[in-house]
C-alpha cells in the first residue's frame, strides 16, 4: 500500500542533508596542501561534514536560495567589461594585488613589500611550517558556526584556491586593493583572505573587479589593541554572477572597524559579516548600499556580538531596488551579559521605486547586559511626492529630482566611508548607475 | 503675464471643489496681492499654477505668457518663468542646498538653450544673494531645510527666487512667521526684483507686507473665486474690518 509520503522527521532530513554534503565533498577535489593549510583544510572539512551544507529551507536562508551557491559548479556567465568609465578607486595611490579568473596575478600587481605591511600570498604562506596565518585561517570562521552555521564559509576554508595574508604592523596610509579581474566565462573564484592589524596599527583594504561567473570570498580579520581597519569594497555591475562573501572579524579592546560595500547588480549576492567586540571600548561601523535593478537579489546578513562593555556599533543598510530587484537584511545585535554600557544603532531601509521590487528584512535584538542603548529599525519607502515635487518646482527635471533623492537616501551609507576621496569615488559609481537603466 | 480664466480646481481622490471659477489678470511690471479667509484655495491656487499632483483641473485654463502652464510638467512650468515660494518649504535631509540650487539654476538655463553656470560663478553669485538677505552662508552648506528656522526657510526661498531670476513670481504667506527684520529682508529682496518684465502675485493676510510691497492690486478670494478686486485701499479694508462685509455682500449677490 501506498500512501502521502511521510513527513521526515528531523533526524531523517538531517541525515538526508550530510548524505548529501558528503556525496557533494567527495566529487570536490580539494587543494592539497602540507602543513598548516593543509590541516587547516581537514579540519574544515570534517567541520561540514557535521554541519552539512545550507538548504532552503534552513531558517538562515529563509530569504535567499542556497543553491546558486552551493551548486558544484557555477553557471558560466558573460565577462563584463566596464568601457563607459574609469574603474573604481583607479585614481588612489595604493598597493595594487591583483587576481585574475581567481589566482594571484604577480605580473599585474605591484611589489608586495611595503612599509608597516607584511603582505604574502595564502599559496607561498603554506609552505612555511610556520606562520602567523595559521592562528587565525579556519579558526574564526569556526568561531563563526554560532549560533548559526555558516557552511559555505567553512567550505571556502576547504577549497580556497588563492588569498592574501596581510599583517598590518604601523599606521599605513596607502591602501592595500584586491582587484579581482576576469577573463574567463566559467570562471568560479574561492578566495580566502587573512588580516592581523596589530595592536595601535591601522590600514585600509579596498576590493573591487567582477571577479568571476560566481565566487567565494572570506575574509578573517584580527584587529588587535587600539587598531583601525578600514574596508571598501565595490560589486559591481557584472549583473550575471553570483557570489558570497564572509567577512569574520575579531576585535581587541579600543579596536576600530569600518567596513562598507557597493552593491550594484548581481543576480545572486549575499554579504556576511560577523563581528566579535570581545574588549572593551571597541567601535565596529558596517555599512552596505545596494542598487538592484531588474532580476536582482542581495542579501546582507549581518551579526555583532557584543561580549565587553562599553562597545559601539552600527549597522546602516540601504537599497535602492528597481524593476522587481529583491533586498533582504538580517541583522542581529547581541548583547553579552558583560557588555554594560553598550551603544548599538542598526537601521536598514529600502527605496522601492516601483510596486513589483521588495525589501525583506529581519532586524533582531538580543540583549542580555541591563545598561545598554541600542535601537533598530527598518523601513520600506518610496519617493516621496512634496520632496520631487520641490525640487521640480524649482526647474529640476523629473529624472534628475529622483536621483538627488536616491542619493539622499544612500548618504547615511555613504558617510561610514571614512576617507574622503573613497568616498567621493563611490558616490560618482552612485551617480553613474543613476543614469544607467536596464530596462 | 498670467491670464487665469474660469478656472476649476478639484481633488483627484475626492470629490471636493476647491477653485470655483477662477479668473484673474496679471499684467507685466505688476504686483498683485491675494487676500482671503483661511480655506479659501490660495494655496491650492499657487500649487496648481506650479503643477503639484493631487488636484484635478475640471475647467478653465492658465496661461503663462500665452502658453498653457496646465499643460507642462512642474520643471516646464519653472523653466518657463514660474516660481513659487512655498507656504510651507519642505525638508529634503540629504540633498545639499548648494547641490539643489546649483542644480536647479543649470536645469533651468539647459532647458531654455543657455550656458551653464560655473560652479565658481554660481558660488559668488549664491555668497552675494545670501549676504543681501543675510543668510549664513554656512547654512547653505546644509541639507534642504533641515535644521532651519521658519523665517530662515522663508529667507532662503527668496534667495532661491533671487538666483532663478522667474518673471511670474508667486509667494504664498511668505510672511507668515517672520519677525519685522525678517519681513524687510524678504520684502527688499522681492522688490530688488521688481521690474517691467516681472510680475507678483503675493499670497497674505496682513497688510503689513504690503507696506513694503506696494501692490497694484488687491484681490479678495473666498470659496475658490475671487470676490472681489481693488487698489491698494482695500487691504486696509480688510486689515481694519475682516472678510466679514465682503463675504456677506458676495452671499447677497448669489
Ligand atoms: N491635498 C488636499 N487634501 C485635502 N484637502 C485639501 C487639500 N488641499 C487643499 N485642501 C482643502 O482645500 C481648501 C483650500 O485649501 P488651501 O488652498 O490650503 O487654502 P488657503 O491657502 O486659502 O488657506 C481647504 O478646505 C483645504 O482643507
Ligand atoms: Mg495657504
């Protein structure tokens, strides 16, 4: 006899998924390295294994469909050329370390010494039995599996092909920029990036470039006492790829983090970021725009920890989202029982500029400390109608009115880019997208 | 300059009147007051000319300088010589005043086949207009009224005029919330700009302005038409004796 298909029960489903991630593992061919990478490798491995890779209908992926990436193999997509104007951040002075189809391109970088920076390459890092790397590959994206499992990241540790090892030492004013070129269709890029600012050091990662058909970034950082990492990073308009990116970064006392990205475009894109304040008095500012156009999805998933007290935080998300884009936010602020006197502020918000586009958004709190300030909020809008009129009033044409507008509504974004020409720079992308339209 | 006839205003998601045949003149090198009952349709008057959504033209027409402002987008209406100084300026947090301005006052010379200000050229024009109307210009600096006072807003739309250079200027309740400083500022800047090819159409309740800006004509309106139009004199009628009498002469005549 038979019947409906049994429901599975929770058991069932969880051996169902790791049969399957296994069964995935097994036709992946892993890089194979000697010590410290390699190990680091296996125990990234055996960690998915147990964690099993993400399914839509994991509570985490509520929003975004998992299996773009998670897929073996990336769909190839169209090499998107930028002819129409000058690339980002091309006018800055800074180190330039470039990867091409995914793997370090020596002929296209500058020298990797620099002055206060010890920059080497995840490749040539392996080899060392030594390195200071191997404290911190692997292991924060471990840390990172609470409260929830990020698999792909762990995946990443496994597979990444290429990265870079910084360590910040001084106060560097030049910016350390990852250019991710492109040539290949198929391209599927797995990067993996390690960064210790010491402690009192600060420096500035930049990256940008369309990167690949699909790609993998993680990014783990330890800033130590009293240091400062800036990061801007661009995605930009290559509409057909897919990718993810993790950003895991753990700061000491009176540590400093800004981190902003530009999203425009992309069919698949999810951003994590997970911040650890673990000493006191540390200040961790992560900001994201994003401009969807079209058959667009971006999600920005963000988790700050607060486990010392008197920390400050902010999160602040804004989409513009056009002709059916999709933007999701899931923001989480959690407030250890230690962290007195913590301020956190998360605001994310979306421009809808028709009825077919939609924001969908999990703004959290968890807050276990008693003395602390913390706000959140999250809102859907369009235009508004007296602000465009105004500004039409005045001789403005209506197309113009707008993107004033939707520049407005990017500026609190925006303003957590702590150096002025970087700025400036993103904002002119702002612009220019403005004027572009897909459809 | 503006030839208002028979115009008929509704709103377009109620069905409630507000302009009930409206007709009115306004000749090159004239000013002309409008006085009238709160509720009257002044506002919507001036919302209308400018081409604000929400309102239903059910009748009439409105031309500017022979053509049919009724016709044009709200930045056709300005580019062809319309301004209105907004009753109530709205707050735009983001968009910089000096971007706006700029912005607008090179949108305005595209659309009429001029050149473009300079940003270098427009900033000392901007400094001089603002020092006339002794406007901070540190001010300028900030988001659209963000942070403003009412008179400063005030203020600030007749630099915008200043800068503009419309020919039908319309000020709705400009003076209202203004301290008697404030009101010659704001009056010597409009009359700065009194000249043959301009006209005025100045929205108030009290005469007071119009010790400054001496209009050629006083209109009353009430109930969405203009019930009754005279010299100078008759704001001191209403100034001394209310709407009263005249709305009860017009309730005779119907
Ligand atoms: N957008 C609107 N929605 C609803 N009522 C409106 C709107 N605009 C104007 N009105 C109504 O129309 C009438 C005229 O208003 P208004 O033009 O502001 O008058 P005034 O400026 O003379 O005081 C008032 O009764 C007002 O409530
Ligand atoms: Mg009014």
């Amino acid at each position: 006899m038979s019947g409906a298909p049994k429901p599975m029960t929770r058991a069932a489903r969880r051996a169902a998924r790791l049969d399957a991630t296994a069964a995935h593992l097994s036709r992946l061919s892993v890089p194979q390295d000697s010590g410290w990478l390699g190990r680091a490798r296996a125990d990234a491995l055996e960690r998915l294994r147990t964690l099993g890779l993400p399914e839509r209908r994991d509570e985490y992926w509520r929003f975004t469909d998992p299996s773009v990436l998670s897929a073996e193999t990336a769909a190839p997509a169209e090499v998107f050329r930028i002819t129409d104007e000058p690339v980002v951040f091309s006018d800055i002075d800074r180190l330039r370390i470039v990867f091409t189809d995914g793997e370090f391109d020596q002929q296209a970088s500058d020298d990797l010494t620099a002055e206060g920076l010890e920059v080497t390459r995840l490749a040539e890092a392996a080899q060392a039995d030594i390195h200071w790397a191997q404290d911190v590959y692997g292991k924060l994206e471990e840390r990172g599996q609470q409260p929830v499992p990020r698999p792909l990241a762990t995946l990443n540790s496994a597979m990444a092909r290429d990265g870079v090892l910084i360590r910040a030492t001084g106060k560097v004013a030049r910016p350390v920029s990852l250019i991710y070129r492109r040539q290949k269709e198929a391209a599927d890029m797995v990067l993996h990036h390690v960064i210790r600012v010491e402690p009192g050091a600060e420096m500035t990662l930049l990256e940008n470039g369309p990167a690949a058909a699909r790609y993998s970034i993680v990014t783990e950082a330890c800033i130590g006492a009293g240091g400062m990492l800036h990061h801007v990073r661009t995605q930009g308009r290559d509409h057909a790829r897919s990718g993810i990116t993790h950003l895991f970064v753990r700061m000491d006392k009176a540590a400093g983090l800004k981190s902003f990205t530009l999203s425009a475009n992309g069919r698949v894109l999810r951003n994590e970021a997970m911040i650890w304040l673990d000493g006191e008095g540390g200040s961790a500012h992560v900001a994201g725009a994003a401009m969807g156009d079209g058959d667009f999805h971006h999600d920005d998933t963000v988790f700050i920890d607060h486990a010392a007290p008197r920390c400050e935080s902010r999160q602040v998300f804004k989409k513009v989202l056009r002709n059916g884009a999709v933007g999701v936010f899931q923001g989480k602020i959690l407030v250890q029982r230690p962290a007195q006197l913590t301020d956190g502020y998360q605001i994310s918000q979306s421009l809808l500029m028709d009825e077919r586009s939609q924001f969908l958004a999990k703004p959290e709190l968890e807050i276990y400390a008693d003395d602390v300030k913390c706000s959140h909020g999250s809102t859907s809008g369009e235009i508004d109608a007296d602000h465009l009129f105004y500004l039409r009033s005045r001789g403005v044409p209506e197309a113009e009115g707008k993107n004033l507008l939707v520049l407005a509504f990017l500026t609190e974004a925006l303003e957590e880019i702590a150096r002025d020409d970087l700025a400036e720079d993103v904002r002119s992308r702002l612009e220019s997208w403005l004027g572009r339209h897909r459809h | 300059m503006l030839e208002i006839n028979d115009l008929h205003v509704k709103l377009e998601e109620e069905d409630k009147a507000i302009l009930k045949g409206l007709t009115l003149s306004v000749k090159a090198g004239t000013v002309h007051a409008i006085m009238g009952p709160n509720g009257s349709g002044k506002s919507t008057l001036a919302y209308v000319l400018s081409g604000r959504g929400g309102y239903q033209v059910t009748g009439g027409s409105a031309m500017l300088e022979g053509q049919e402002l009724l016709d044009m987008e709200p930045e056709e209406r300005a580019a062809a010589g319309l301004f209105l100084a907004f009753q109530y300026p709205v707050e735009i947090p983001g968009v910089g005043n000096m971007t706006f301005l700029r912005t607008a006052v090179n949108a305005q010379r595209k659309a009429r086949g001029e050149e473009e200000l300079s940003s270098g050229d427009f900033l000392k024009a901007v400094r001089a207009k603002a020092r006339e109307l002794k406007i901070d210009a540190e001010m300028l600096k900030r988001p659209v009224y963000v942070g403003f006072s009412g008179g400063e807003k005030k203020r600030n739309e007749i630099l915008q005029m200043t800068m503009l250079e419309p020919r039908m200027c319309i000020l709705d309740e400009t003076d209202s919330g203004l301290d008697v400083d404030a009101m010659k500022l704001v009056s010597e800047g409009v009359n700065a700009l009194r000249d043959a090819g301009r006209a005025f159409l100045v929205i108030t309740h009290y005469q007071r302005l119009l010790d400054h800006i001496q209009p050629d004509v006083v209109h009353i309106m009430a109930e969405g038409r203009i019930i009754k139009s005279g010299g100078p004199d008759l704001a001191l009628e209403v100034e001394q004796n209310g709407y009263a009498d005249l709305l009860a002469e017009e309730g005779q005549k119907a």
